[in-house]
C-alpha cells in the first residue's frame, strides 16, 4: 500500500500537544482524520526561511540529517515512516524512540518520552 492508513490510525492518540511525522501525501491524509502532523501539502506556506524553511527542515529529516533537534522543536511525538530510509535508521539507534509496529514498508515510533499513555 501506498499510504500506512492502520499505522496512522493507530497513531492518532497522540497527545494535543504533539505532531505526527509521516510522508508529505499521507500527511494530507491524517489532516482529515483530525491527527495533528508536522507538514500538509500546503507547500507554498512552508517555503520562506531559506535552508531553515520549514519544508527544508522536512527534507532534512526525510534524508535523516540531523533530525534529534528538529524532532525536538517541532514537539514530534510519533513518527509513521516508510523503511528502510536514512531516518528509520536513525530512530532504530536513538534511546529516544521506540519502534512500536512495522506494516507494509512502513515503520511506527513513539518518543520514549512521550506523555502518552
């Protein structure tokens, strides 16, 4: 499957102040079914800043450079990820995540410290 639908869904709990991270198509997606993430397919909206744009910033984690501090600022508590990619490998190795399902191509994690339930 294209888009990760169970392991969005399953990651709809997060709390209100947490953002999902997921592939730019399926965020649009989740918009719909209410979960707050990190980027929509307003593109245009996310372009001014330069390098630290915040589409720039989305590049960099699709390309796992550097994500721990982006992750932290843009208050990420979950992340749905297609694997295997440069980020996946990055969240396997940080004590801050925690692979929580894989389904399809696709990876689950939740920050360890999370105020989730």
């Amino acid at each position: 499957p294209d888009m990760p639908t169970a392991l969005v869904m399953s990651a709809s709990r997060a709390t209100p102040h947490e953002r999902l991270l997921t592939s730019y198509r399926t965020n649009d997606w989740a918009l719909t079914k209410g979960i707050p993430v990190f980027l929509d397919g307003r593109a245009g909206l996310y372009t001014s800043g330069g390098r630290r744009s915040i589409l720039s910033q989305y590049l960099d984690l699709s390309a796992g450079i550097n994500p721990g501090p982006i992750l932290n600022h843009w208050r990420i508590g979950e992340i749905v990820w297609r694997q295997p990619s440069a980020l996946v490998s990055w969240l396997r190795l940080s004590p801050q995540w925690h692979l929580v399902a894989t389904r399809d191509g696709w990876a689950r994690f939740v920050r360890v410290s999370s105020s989730r339930p």
